[in-house]
C-alpha cells in the first residue's frame, strides 16, 4: 500500500517565529515584571505582529510553562 503525500508543511503549528515571540514575552516580563496582557501587548509592540500572533505566542507560553497567568490576569514570566 502506498504512503499518503507528505503534509504541505513540515513546519508544524508551531513556526520558527513562534519560538521567536514567546522569547520576546518572556524577556519582557523578565525586565518589566508582571504585565497585564494588554500591557505585555504594548511593551514588545504585538499591535505591528501580523493578526492573532500575539494570542498564539502567549498560548503557547502558557502552555510551555515559560510563563503563568495569575488569578488577577496578570502575566509574569517563570
């Protein structure tokens, strides 16, 4: 039986310049401290990222344990 094709994309849900902007957060609240999301938002200038990259960055963060969103929604780096 033959293989099915390859996907269209080896990359995978998560692209190299995801990587790139969940380091941007951290760094940030590294140098900042615990930010509301709309606060990190600004601080590493997510309103020029292209639609949704800042929403997947910080989901992705949160689901590495690279930082925790407290009870107050504010967001600080691990």
């Amino acid at each position: 039986m033959p293989m099915p094709p390859p996907k269209a994309s080896t990359e995978g849900p998560r692209d190299r310049q995801v990587f790139h902007e969940m380091g941007q957060l951290v760094r940030a609240l590294e140098a900042q401290g615990p930010q509301t999301p709309d606060g990190l938002q600004e601080l590493v200038g997510a309103s020029y990222w292209e639609s949704g990259r800042f929403d997947r960055a910080l989901a992705f963060a949160v689901a590495d344990g690279l930082v925790v969103v407290g009870p107050d929604d504010r967001v600080t780096a691990t």
